[in-house]
C-alpha cells in the first residue's frame, strides 16, 4: 500500500480500540461516538481485507492476524511522535532574530523585548538595525521585521499593525516654542526644510530636542519614553499620521508559536 494511501486515521482509531477491547472506551478517549468508532473499523477491514476483532457477547477479542501488527503499529506512531518533536524543536528555536528601524529599537523596542526576556528567560534575541523602509526577507535570515510605512506589499509578506499612529512637536521642558524645528526623515511637515539642524532619524530628532537644540516633529510610539521621563514635553495636541508601524514576515515564520506570540505581545 502506497503511503499516500495509508488510512492513518482509522488505524489510530484500531489502536485505541484495540488497547481498550472497547469501541465505547476507545469513543471516549477519541472524543467520538461509539458508532464512529464502529465504522472505522469496519472500513479498515473492508481496506485491508482482514478481520481485526471478534465479536463477543459482552466484549471484544483481537484476532491473530491483528495481535501480530499492533507492535509494529504502536511502534511506528512512537515514530511518528518523535517526528513532530524534532519538527517542533527546529521551529521553537530559542533565539528570536528581529530587524526595526535603529531609532524604533532605541526608543521602543529595546524596552520592550527586556520586558518579554523577563518573562520568557529562555529566549534570546538577534537584533538587526535597519533604515525604515520594507526588509527584503529572501536577503535575510529574519524571525520578524518592523517597519515605518504602508501595509507590506511584497507577495508573501503579511503584516500586523501596531496601533493607530500619531504626531507630536516635542521639545526640552521650559524651552520657547520659537525655537527651529529640527529635520529628520521621518518629518511629514514642510516646516523643517529651511531648517539649520537635520538628523539621521526621528529618534536622534528627539535627542536634540531635549537638549535644547530646537523642537521635532515624531512618531508618538518613539516620544513616548522621554515624555514619561520628562526629558521632553509635547508642544500641543498630537496630530493624525499618514503611515503606521508594521510587524511584518512572511508566510511560514507567521506560523511559528514564537512569532506569534512576540507579535501578540508586541501589538497587545
């Protein structure tokens, strides 16, 4: 018999069967009723051409022919149980590669993922720095990326938002809203173009900002630390972004319970 064709379903259902000497005992453990446990086996039979068990009055009794097989059946779903072990442990890898934009790590992540390792002490983290816009996972070795954007295009590729973004003009407590505005990438506003001090990136932006070196317009999820810290103080009311941050990966490592639940935690 082919292995394509192997009735592995019918065959777990003689197993429990066949260890009770009851097709009620065997619905139990299987969680289905005694007929359908009936008309397995009956299938299996007319499949395999054998009888399987002898029908008495008050029970069931294996015949030869299935006596024989049943080592060799528990052997081999003793096999199969490794097989799913060994799958599962090269898919529940300890080490969690994740790739953001370097200001998102500084500001957001870092804090985030020590709090998820304190939780999870046996995981372990490679962190990859990148300059915001979509990762190209076919050149990269990646559990999950972020990033500043639109809704991940690249066929394959999912994404998971996180939350609804806003903006806020930051600066150091006390300083005059007069001062310039600092430009980084990340600035949506046309306000910063004649500006005298452009950074790499919005979290240097805030950085200068609470120095004293001017006032930036950034991501709410990147100010929200050194808000809460007082290092810098919102200069009025946040405004609508135009994109959002994306937990992004493809297809497969969407599937992996490691991914799932960072995200879960990520996004909560």
């Amino acid at each position: 018999m082919k292995r394509t064709h192997l009735p592995l379903n019918a065959l777990r259902v003689f197993d429990a069967a066949a260890r009770h000497l009851s097709f009620t005992k065997a619905a139990d453990e299987l969680a289905v009723t005694p007929a359908a446990v009936g008309q397995q086996i009956r299938a299996l039979e007319e499949s395999l051409g054998v009888i399987l068990f002898k029908r008495m009055t008050r029970n069931l009794e294996l015949t030869p022919e299935a006596e024989q097989a049943l080592p060799a059946l528990r052997a081999g779903f003793l096999a199969f149980e490794d097989s799913v072990r060994i799958l599962q442990a090269g898919q529940s890898s300890r080490v969690l590669a994740v790739a953001a934009p370097r200001d998102l790590v500084a500001k957001w992540l870092a804090p985030q993922l020590a709090a998820y390792a304190a939780a999870n002490p046996e995981l372990r983290f490679t962190i990859t720095g990148h300059d915001g816009g979509e990762v190209d996972f076919t050149q990269a070795n990646l559990d999950l990326a972020i990033h500043y954007g639109a809704e991940p295009q690249a066929e394959g590729v999912h994404g998971r938002r996180l939350g609804e973004e806003q903006y806020l003009m930051v600066a150091a407590p006390g300083a005059a809203e007069s001062l310039p505005c600092i430009a980084h990438p990340l600035d949506p506003a046309t306000i910063c173009v004649e500006s005298a001090l452009t950074v790499a990136d919005a979290g240097l932006a805030i950085d200068a900002a609470a120095a004293g070196l001017g006032r930036a317009r950034v991501p709410a999820l990147l100010a929200a630390a050194d808000l809460a810290a007082g290092r810098v103080v919102a200069l009025g009311p946040p405004e609508p972004a135009p994109y959002g941050w994306w937990l992004t990966a493809p297809t497969p490592q969407w599937r992996q319970a490691k991914v799932r639940a960072l995200v879960a935690f990520l996004a909560g």
